[in-house]
C-alpha cells in the first residue's frame, strides 16, 4: 500500500509542477526543487535552485504560452518518467508542436534530478528568422533523414 500511495503523491507532485509551468508560477515551480537539485537540458547541466531560474527565465524568454498533453507517465520507486506533447506559443506568436520526455528523480518529494529531452529542430524552423536561416534548416533536417524515409 506504501508504494501505491507514494506513486500517487509523486504523480500528483508531477501534476502541480505542469500546472504552475503553464500557468507561469516561478515561485512555486522553484519550490518543487531540492537546493541541490540538478537540470540537464541540450546537453547543458544547471545546478541548484539558480539552475532551475536560469532553466525558468530561458524557457519563458522562448515560450509564451506553454500546454502539456500526457502521452505515457511511468513510475518506479522514487522516478517518473514522461512522454509528452507540449503545444506553445513564442512571444511572437508562432506555434510549436514538440514530442517530449522527462525524467524526474524525486527525494523527500521534491525534485532533486529532471533530465528533459527533446528535439531542438522542433523549436529551430521559429527562432530562424529569414529565408536563408530556414532553408539551410530544411536541408540539415532532409539530410539527416536520407535513408531513413
């Protein structure tokens, strides 16, 4: 019964932190971390709860409207991992549909370890801002597909 009631309360834990993300509660995402928490993210390790604001104050700089649609959520002793579609907004209004995973490693319920993966190419078509930019885009993306498709 102990472990069933832990998975509940890491998934409920796990919900509150997409809720403040959408909603934009920087405070209350800050306080889902342990002070000695660890982020990685494109290949870049933030430590502590400076990372997580550095984390937070990207991310919003990137995303205006941010939307989280569960696609798989596991649990296993004190880890959840998910797969996710998020759907965004940037400030320009642009619109981004991304195919996500995360891992999250709690400790006393609070995030000591996330580990977010996705592709950067989903996000990359809407920060190139000229015709160039996305044409040399379209070509790296049908290269690394030859073969494939």
């Amino acid at each position: 019964m102990e472990s069933q009631q832990s998975r509940r309360t890491i998934l409920r834990v796990a919900k509150r932190l997409d809720d403040a993300i959408e909603s934009r509660d920087v405070d209350f995402i800050i306080s889902c971390f342990a002070e000695d928490c660890g982020i990685e993210i494109l290949g870049i390790k933030l430590k502590g709860k400076d990372g997580v604001r550095r984390w937070l104050d990207w991310m919003y700089a990137n995303i205006s409207n941010i939307k989280f649609t569960p696609i798989t959520i596991m649990i296993e002793g004190n880890t959840l991992f998910e797969e996710f579609i998020i759907t965004a907004t940037t400030p320009r209004g642009a619109e981004i549909s991304s195919k996500q995973s995360e891992v999250l490693v709690f400790e006393n319920l609070r995030i000591k370890s996330l580990r977010l993966y996705f592709d950067r190419l989903d996000f990359a078509d809407v920060v190139a801002k000229d015709f160039f930019r996305r044409a040399v885009l379209r070509r790296i993306v049908k290269l690394s597909l030859e073969g494939l498709v």
